[in-house]
C-alpha cells in the first residue's frame, strides 16, 4: 500500500459513519450527518492517494454512493466513472451506476453499464445476476400496483 497506508484508517472511518447512515441513523438529519462525514474521510484519503493507488477505485465507489444517497447524484456519477476510468475491471462501480438508472427507470442506460462491466469482468456473478433482472424488467413492464426499482442504496450483493 506503500506511504498512503498511513492515511487508511481515514476509510476505514468513513465506513463506519456510512454504516451508521444507513443502519442506524433513526432521522433523516442524522443519516445526512453521517452520510456527509463520510465523504469528509474518503476525500482525506482520495486527496492523499497516487492515482495508482490500488484501493482507489473502491474508495471513489464508496464516495459515489453516498453521494447517490445524500441526493447529488450527478457529482456521484463523476466519482463511480472515475473508478472506472482508473481500474475499468473493477465491476462494482458499474453496478453502482447501473442500480442508479435502474431507480431512475432509465434501464438502457443500467444495462449498457452491466454489459460493460461484463466486457470486462465476464465472470462477475453479480453482474450477471443484475443483468438478467434487468432482462426480466424488459420482458415485463412495471405495472402502478408494483414497486420501483430498488435505489442505489441497497448493498452491493
């Protein structure tokens, strides 16, 4: 991890705080709270880490979720295409992105970017299996009685 290693726990902690965003927060101003601490601790990272830092692209991920989830999605987009522009093998982002215009009901736009990862990771089971949802969602149109697309928000599985 070379000298940046020193700087990790700031992650770690911003895990943390986005953890008790999204599991234990009981009001929105708590959960904005922790959400936006979270961004202060992956940016102490990102500002500190080469470009070639090896967990880079998770650390920009992450940002870009909660981005997503603090309501500035655009500025979260930036961050999970960044991660993809530095490791474009690693299919989390895509899947983030996908999950995003999923909820959006854009779902050209969440398959091209499962297909795309798949170009690139061809045996990622959880694109795989976000893909052929997606397949599924084609083949059968949401009716009003049925829910919307699960948010970004959701955890990677």
């Amino acid at each position: 991890m070379g000298v940046t290693f020193i700087h990790m726990h700031h992650y770690c902690a911003g895990l943390i705080v986005t953890n008790r965003a999204i599991l234990l927060s009981r009001t929105p101003a708590d959960r904005q709270f922790h959400l936006n601490s979270s961004i202060v601790e992956f940016d102490y990272v990102i500002q500190r880490a080469p470009q070639d830092f090896i967990v880079l692209p998770e650390i920009l991920t992450k940002k870009g979720e909660n981005m997503i989830r603090l309501g500035r999605a655009h500025l979260g987009i930036v961050e999970l295409q960044r991660a993809i522009d530095l490791k474009p093998d690693y299919w989390p982002p895509y899947v983030q992105l996908s999950d995003y215009y999923k909820g959006t009901g854009d779902f050209q736009k969440a398959r091209e970017h499962l297909e795309n990862a798949l170009s690139y990771s061809p045996d990622a089971q959880a694109v795989k299996r976000r893909l052929a949802e997606l397949n599924g969602v084609k083949a059968k149109p949401r009716t009003a009685a049925e829910p919307a697309a699960k948010p970004v928000a959701e955890a990677v599985k």
